[in-house]
C-alpha cells in the first residue's frame, strides 16, 4: 500500500506512515540525519528534490521497515525548524517549494516527517552542484547544476526518458484544469449578465458541462437536484456516450479521463443521495462507453483512434471498483449488483462481467504486471484476474 499524499506532518500522520512499513515511491525513511553535517544536508536535498516530482514523505528517524530505532537525538531534531530547513534546502532547490516539517517524541524517540508537495513547475531542477568529502577525504559529487532527480521505486536516480513523458502529461493536467476554472468563470459570468442568477446551476441548461472543474461540477448538480431540475443532468448524459467517443477516436485519453472523472463523480452522488434512477442511467453511460471498446470492429485490433482499447477499459473498470467500495461501505448491494453485472455486449457468453472482462485485458495488455525496484517483472496481473478464456 502507497502512502497517501496530502500536506499533513500531524502526529497521526507519522502513524499512518510508520505502519506502510516499507518504502515507496512517495515515502522515503531514514534512520537519521544530521543537518550540521554538509554530508547530510547534501543528500537530504537530493532526497527532497526527487520527492518534488510526484510528491511524497521523508520520515526521519525511522529504519526501512518504519520501526523508529530512537539513533535521531533531541539535537538533530530541534535542527529541523521548517524556516532554518528551507534556507538550508535554498542552496540547491528553489526555496518557494511546497514544504512541511513536523518533528514529534513517540516514547522517548524523535521522528521528523517531512511532507514534499509536487513541484508546480513539474519537477526541481538543482541551481548547483550538490558536493562533500566522504570519510576519506575525497569529494563525492551527489548531483550536478541542472540535474533532475525523481524517485525510482524507494530510490532517488536521475530522471529518464520515461520520466519526461510524465512530466509533460502532468504539466498539461495542471493547466488544464487551470483552464477549467477561467471556463468556469467566464460561464458564470456569461450567466449573471444575461440575468440576476449567480450559479452555474441558476443558469441554462447548457451550464452543465463535464469541463466545468470538480468542485463546481458537482456542487452544480447537487443543486439542480434539490431543486428538481434534472434537465441538465438528462442531456449531459445523453451527450457524454458521445463525447467520448470521439475523444477516444481522435487519441485524446487526458480529456477522457476527465469525462469519466465527471461520471463517476455523478454516480457517486446517486449512490450517496439514494438516487437508484440515476445510479442505472449513469452506469449504463460507462456501459455503452466501455461497449463501443469492444464492439466487433475493435475486439480484433484492440484499438481506437491510437488508444489501447485495454487501456480504456481498465479505466472505466478503476473507477467502477472505486465506486463499488463506496456501494459497499454504505451496504448499498443493490447499487453493488448493478455496478457488478454490466456484461460485454460483443462477449456475452465468455465473460460474466465487464470487470473480468476488463481484468482479462489489462492483464494481457501488461498493465497489470509488477515490477521490483530495478525494473524486473516479479509478478502479472493474471493471476488476479483468472484465467480468462482465449478469444
């Protein structure tokens, strides 16, 4: 289980951590760290930078396996004031990085915990060289000026090709939903001045779009439900099959993703509102999505407009299983039963469901397959999903 990224360094937090009771890639551990010592300071900055690209943890003061091991002393915590961290940090990263620092006393031992935010830019690039003498006396050089450092399973390396793909997907994501929120603006500015409404949901029907951004999407429907008016909800539904087929055929997954995003915010809004006329109308829009997929003309090539079939499908199903948990939670088993039993349409004899039907394709797809922290495959996804039948 990964650790949970949210810019908390409470008490409870440390807890939470120390019970992973292993590295990932979002939690590093180390037994101690001693800020007077350039040594410590240089590979704490290393650490923090690679941290900076998906975000993360640092625990200090605990061993690999999150035991706190009491070796930090009551000294080299007292260091660790988040003013005196970042103006120590400022000589290698750029200091307006998203920082947090709690330092705590767990049965007479110091842990500090670390919270590393994403950086806005999309990665820290080092602003000089990162050096000090081993035990030896001879300089090591940890990093460069202009290196970039990500975090590689439970180790800091030197970011890859792999890695810039991934930046640039998250640099588009942010400012995507940066354009979602001025979209947002200008709707409700279209609206108050055509009249005296002041909300999205006051507005016409057209207002409710999955592009407006999550928290004024779902506070827009939440209000056109309690006041009755599911007009809006009706037609973006009857529209969102649609969309997204054409945003599968013309490649776009990123704005895909957010229209299932809108979807499953929708359905989890039906289940938590009790709404079982919506629950089916929504689940049957991911159904006739996940269909188009793996209709006669794609089964056999296994893609559309250059998306991975697989891949679509994985992503309906991701969301699906979030929701069932819901469903489960709240012992919602009718809810769960309709979630469960969508069946694919173009293989109705082979597979019971569209969750093993999508557990079978991921899996052949690769992208169910786990590997250690040097890249090797320990394990595949189809012993989770069974033992599919040949198509």
């Amino acid at each position: 289980m990964a650790a949970v990224v949210e810019p908390r360094v409470s008490r409870e937090k440390l807890e939470e951590l120390l019970s992973l009771g292993a590295e990932h890639a979002s939690l590093d551990f180390k037994e101690t760290c001693n800020l007077n010592a350039t040594s410590d300071r240089v590979e704490l900055a290393k650490d923090i930078g690679a941290m900076q690209f998906d975000g993360g943890f640092i625990v200090i003061g605990a061993d690999s396996s999150g035991v706190l091991t009491g070796r930090l002393t009551a000294a080299e915590a007292g260091a660790f004031d988040e003013a005196n961290l970042r103006n120590i940090l400022g000589k290698w990263i750029d200091p307006a990085l998203d920082l947090l620092v709690g330092i705590h006393e767990v049965d007479g031992k110091w842990a500090i915990v670390i919270y590393v935010g994403p950086s806005p830019a999309g990665a820290s690039v080092y602003t000089v060289d990162g050096q000090y003498q081993d035990a030896g006396g001879k300089p090591k050089t940890v990093f460069r000026q202009g290196d970039v450092f990500v975090r590689d399973g439970s180790k800091a390396t030197r970011w890859q090709q792999a890695d810039v793909t991934r930046f640039r997907a998250r640099i588009r994501e942010v400012e995507k939903e940066k354009w979602r929120q001025e979209f947002t603006a200008d709707i409700e500015a279209v609206i108050r001045s055509a009249s005296a409404a002041t909300s999205i949901a006051a507005g016409p029907a057209s207002a409710l779009t999955w592009q407006l951004d999550e928290a004024t999407f779902e506070q827009s429907v939440v209000e056109q439900l309690r006041h009755g008016d599911d007009i809006p909800l009706k037609l973006l539904l009857d529209s969102a099959s649609a969309t997204a087929t054409e945003l599968i055929l013309a490649g776009d997954s990123e704005e895909l993703g957010t229209l299932l995003d809108r979807l499953a915010c929708l359905l989890a809004l039906a289940v938590r509102l009790e709404l079982p006329q919506w629950i089916e109308r929504v689940a049957g829009v991911l159904g006739s999505i996940y269909d188009f997929t793996v209709d006669e003309s794609t089964a056999q090539q296994r893609s559309v407009g250059g998306v991975e079939a697989a891949r679509v499908e994985l992503a309906i199903i991701e969301r699906i299983m979030a929701l069932g948990a819901l469903a489960v939670r709240r012992s919602d088993c009718s809810t769960l039963r309709t979630l469960v039993i969508q069946q694919v349409a173009t293989f109705p004899e082979i597979y019971t469901n569209w969750i093993r039907h999508a557990s079978v394709a991921a899996a052949r797809a690769g992208y169910l397959d786990e590997v250690d922290d040097q890249g090797a495959q320990v394990g595949s996804g189809a012993a989770v999903s069974g033992h599919g039948p040949d198509r």
